[in-house]
C-alpha cells in the first residue's frame, strides 16, 4: 500500500480509500443494491489486511447504517488510531425543514448523531456531502471549527460543489482564521473530467487533496458491455450518464490496454486517476474479493504517455453531474 499525505495537512492515508455508500440495511436506505453487516465485514476485514487505513461513509447512506456497519467493524477489527474515519453532513436525514443541511443547528445535531452511530469520541475527517444554498458559509465554517477545537472532528473536507462555492468557504475560512477543508471528494473519472476545468485548478492552488468518488463511473470502467451487475441493473444514473459515443470510444481504449497488459480494466482505469496530479486517494466501492485486489493492484502501474493520449482521445465535454 502506498499512504499520501491529505492535501497540505500532515494527514497520512492509504490511496485506495473503502467507500461505505455500498453497505447498509436496505430497509433503511436509498439503494436496493447495499450489503448488510454480515457481508459488509469481509470486505472491511480485506481491505485493513490490504493496508487500507482511509474509510469514507456519510450519515445520509443507508439512513445511518452504513456508519453503524463502519463502526461495529472497525473498532472490533483494529485500534482506532490505526484507521481514518470520514463521514458526511449535509443530506436529509428525516422530513423537518431543519434536518439537512449546513447551518449550525443541523452539523451540531448531525454530528453528535454520527459519532454514537459509529461508535466513537471523534471523526478523523468531516466532510459537507454537498454545499447549502440556504445557510452562509460564514455559520457553516464556525460551526466546523468548532467541532476541531472540541475535538469531535480532527480534519475537514468537501464534496462535490462548484468552484466558485469551494472558493468562497475557503476564503470565509482565511478571513475568520477557521479551520478549512483539507480535501475535494469530486465526481473524477475517465468518463467524467468535467472537474479538469476548475475545481481541480482550485484545489491544487489552495493546497486541498483529490479524493474522488466514482472512480470507475459506477463499475462501468470495470467491465465489459455484457456483464451486468446488480447495482447497474437497479441504478438508473449509470444507463443515463455512462452510455453515450464518447464514453464507448473511452471504454474499448481501456479494453485494449488492459489486454495489451494483461491485467483487469480497473488496474488500468484506476492506474490512470491515480496518476493525476493531485488526486491522493481514490473512494471505491466492493462487493467482491476481487475489487479491492485490483483496486490495490492498479497501484503499481505506470501508464505510458501513449497509453494516456489513447485514454484521453475520445472525451467530449459532458453536462455537470453530481452537485
């Protein structure tokens, strides 16, 4: 396992991080496709003997469960100084007006909320699932700082926003002298590169991390046009985002390499994102034995710049997707 620090902190994590969006109680979540603890474990279990120390979860998946799967399996399997924890604030996680969202009400009860389901005195990294329009960054940054310096939060982060937004929780944060985001959780793929225009610009002038999600858009870059997984059958963003010309061009250049190679399309996808200036980990997802041993694996490929031009070729402009 390779470790990178978090953006400018001194933070130290694995560069393949284990997402939690894939486990949780279905009766409780927003996807028909999560594993329930029972399954979930093996997984967490592989990844710490990978050398993975980077879990992301949030409060929003699985209503809760996801955290209380991180949790339960996380403290039983290692020492809680051995492992970083991130979750999430921001989403609704019930019907009132006031239980989403970043105002200082909300991230106060959210917090608290997330630290007895994980079963935890602190949360190595939190992070704002998504901006808020509603609340100013100016109460969302204070009530922030003030979870580092009660040390119920140790390091912050954001996830998937507009450039001008992030610019402008960073500069509240310099003005306040409050603690900021140390890194962007961002939609980053070979199929989505829309954040190439200015979010990654941003983020590598002000010292944050690259943390992307959905490095394998969905699975999409991981397989072949035939094979259909149950979240690809369920999940209707991926038939929608993930199907159109240019995505086709990009998915037969993978193919080649990997066979050029002779290795799984996801070493090579992943070895591709992984080697972005910037990015220190990236968040995938497992159901398999075999996802994070590639994940892993994709670690200890160096592409070719001619491998990388025939990646790049085939990718046109796509509408914004996932703020």
């Amino acid at each position: 396992m390779e470790y990178a620090r978090l953006g400018s902190s001194g933070l130290q994590v694995s560069r393949v991080c284990l997402g939690g969006m894939t486990y949780g109680d279905i009766d409780r979540g927003n996807h028909e496709w999560t594993l329930p603890y029972d399954q979930a474990e093996q997984f967490i279990r592989q990844a710490l003997d990978l050398g993975i120390n980077y879990f992301d979860t949030a409060n929003f998946y699985s209503l809760g469960s996801s955290e209380e799967i991180f949790g339960k399996a996380l403290l039983s399997m290692s020492r809680r100084e051995d492992v970083i924890i991130a979750t999430k604030v921001a989403m609704p996680m019930g019907s009132g007006p006031n239980d989403a969202g970043l105002s200082r009400g909300a991230i106060l009860t959210q917090v608290d909320a997330s630290l007895k389901r994980l079963g935890t005195d602190y949360i190595d990294q939190y992070i704002v699932h998504r901006a808020d329009p509603l609340t100013p960054w100016e109460e969302t940054m204070q009530a922030l700082d003030d979870l580092v310096r009660a040390g119920k939060v140790r390091y912050l982060g954001a996830s998937s926003m507009y450039a001008w937004q992030l610019a402008k929780s960073l500069a509240v944060s310099d003005r306040h002298d409050l603690a900021s985001f140390a890194s962007m959780q961002n939609h980053y793929n070979l199929l989505y590169r829309e954040e190439e225009r200015e979010m990654i610009p941003l983020c590598l002038d002000a010292g944050l991390g690259l943390t992307p999600w959905s490095p394998l858009a969905r699975g999409r870059l991981a397989r072949g046009p035939e094979d259909v997984t149950n979240r690809a059958r369920l999940d209707q963003t991926d038939r929608d985002e993930y199907f159109d010309g240019p995505s086709q061009g990009i998915l037969v250049a993978v193919e080649k390499i990997a066979e050029e190679r002779g290795v799984p399309r996801a070493q090579v996808a992943l070895a591709w994102l992984l080697g972005r200036t910037g990015v220190t980990s990236a968040v995938v997802g497992a159901t398999k034995s075999h996802h994070l041993e590639h994940a892993v694996a994709a670690l200890d490929i160096r592409l070719e710049d001619s491998e990388i031009s025939r990646l790049d070729a085939g990718y046109a402009p796509r509408p914004i997707n996932g703020h």
